[in-house]
C-alpha cells in the first residue's frame, strides 16, 4: 500500500509539472497571437501582399534564399522591412543540411549554406536573426552550429498530414499540435504549420488553433511559400491568398497579436 501512495503521489507532482509547464504565467505572459513567416525567394509575390498585410496591420517574417538579388528586389525588401516585417534567412543554396553535414561536415556547411547569403544580406543592410531549415533538413549538429552562430531561434516544418504514394497516412487538427505554439519559454527550435494547398487545411480547424492560441496566451506558427491567385495551375506550389485573408481576418476578430519570428523569445523580467 505504501509504494502504491507513494508511486501516486509521484505521478501526481509529474502531472502538476506538466500542467504548470504548460500553462501561461498569469500577467506576466504576453498575450496571445500569430507568427506568419514566408519561405524562398518570391519576393515580388509577397510585394503584393502589401495591401492585405496593411489592411490588417500583420507583421510577418520573410525567410529569403540568396546571396544575389536584383536592385528591384532589395528594393521591394527594403520596403517591406520599413513597414515592420521581418527579413529573416534560408540559406544561400537552400541547401539540405542532413546531407552537407554528412559530406562536408559542420565547417563546409556553414562555409557553403550561411555565410555566404549572410555575407550578402548584411552589406545590403539586413540583419536576420531568425533561421528557417529548407525542407525541413537539418540535425542536431546543424542545430548547434547555427545557434553558436548568432541566430535566434530557428525554425522547421510542421504539416497537419502527411502522404505516401498518394494515400493519407495521418490527419492531426492544428490545435492538437502543441509543437506549433510557441509559449515564451526558452525553446529556441521551433516547428510552423505549412498553409500551401497540399497540406489541404480546413478553415474549421484552423479556427479552433487559433482560439486555442488566444486561450492559452500562445504564439500559433504558420507558414507558406509562394501566393497563388484563385484557380492557380494544378502544379503551383503554395498558398491561397484568400486563404490567408481568412487567417487575418479570423486572427483580428479574435484580437491577436501579430509577432516576427525573432519576437518569439523569452520575456524579459523586470529586476526588483
């Protein structure tokens, strides 16, 4: 009987730690909201945005692959980091770290993938602090190594479902991922939710995450790449623009908040 109380009595204070681990810190939580973020090199496409993003004074993060732009695209980016976005980094190749690290180690990954787009970004007068793995790819090495290096956080990939030669493997409702929230710990790999058509997301469910985000005081990270107009070609790989247009009007019904990726830190305590 007694190493049954006791073995109670440890799971009860487990399960205490997990909830409190959990739940926000009353006041001292900052409020709830959305992290959109934006992946490759459609820089003239999210350009256009611009109207929808201010009509709904969203502020978003957009991860660019490049060590080469055109003098029309840094100035479109420059004018897209004057209204409040971020201008975070993909990588120069948009390159599969899992497999450079494996064939060039962690120093010729950092010499061929980072540096070089850094490099470029910097002498054009940016300075991302965010990170977003292309693909997905990355390691625990890879991990590391870009932490050591400077950024922030870094970002990877979420999808509600996942296929296999055409057949659903899983379906998982966004709000029962608690992976794509972000609670202003100190968890600096974070994981957004893709948008793009494939992962073939309900306004429903999307609406209970984003109730979930405004309940629990959490930041819900979501994700896409290229902006599609209605009826886009079967093949066009990213997001319905009316689809994010419902995502901003639902999040400004519900009165969140709207962070950059490099926003998604820790509050900062007052010393007493």
């Amino acid at each position: 009987m007694k190493n049954l109380l006791f073995r109670i009595n440890v799971l009860t204070a487990w399960a205490a730690l997990v909830l409190m681990s959990c739940t926000p810190e009353g006041n001292d939580t900052p409020e709830g909201g959305i992290a959109l973020s934006f992946d490759d090199r459609f820089i003239e496409d999210w350009y256009r945005l611009r109207p929808l993003l201010q009509e709904f004074d969203a502020r978003v993060t957009f991860y660019i692959t490049a060590d080469t732009l055109t003098g029309e695209e840094l100035r479109q980016l420059r004018e897209l980091e004057a209204d409040g976005h971020e201008i975070g980094f993909h990588g120069t190749v948009h390159g599969n770290a899992r497999q450079m690290v494996r064939t060039i180690g962690v120093e010729g990954y950092l010499k061929t993938e980072i540096e070089p787009g850094m490099d470029y970004l910097r002498r054009q007068g940016f300075a991302p602090a965010s990170y977003a793995h292309p693909g997905g790819n990355n390691t625990a090495k890879s991990d590391s190594a870009l932490l050591a290096y400077g950024f922030v956080n870094l970002r990877d990939v979420a999808k509600a479902e996942r296929y296999y030669k055409g057949v659903r493997l899983y379906h998982v409702p966004p709000a029962y991922m608690a992976h794509i929230y972000y609670r202003f710990n100190n968890r600096r790999k974070l994981q957004a939710l893709q948008i793009d058509r494939e992962t073939r997301l309900k306004t429903e469910e999307m609406k209970e995450a984003l109730e979930k985000a405004r309940n629990d005081r959490s930041v819900l990270m979501l994700f896409g790449h290229q902006p599609l107009p209605e009826d886009p070609p079967p093949a066009a790989y990213g997001f319905d623009v009316n689809f994010l247009r419902w995502i901003l009007e639902e999040s400004s019904h519900l009165g969140l908040r709207y962070y950059t990726m490099s926003e998604l830190q820790p509050p900062q305590r007052e010393e007493k």
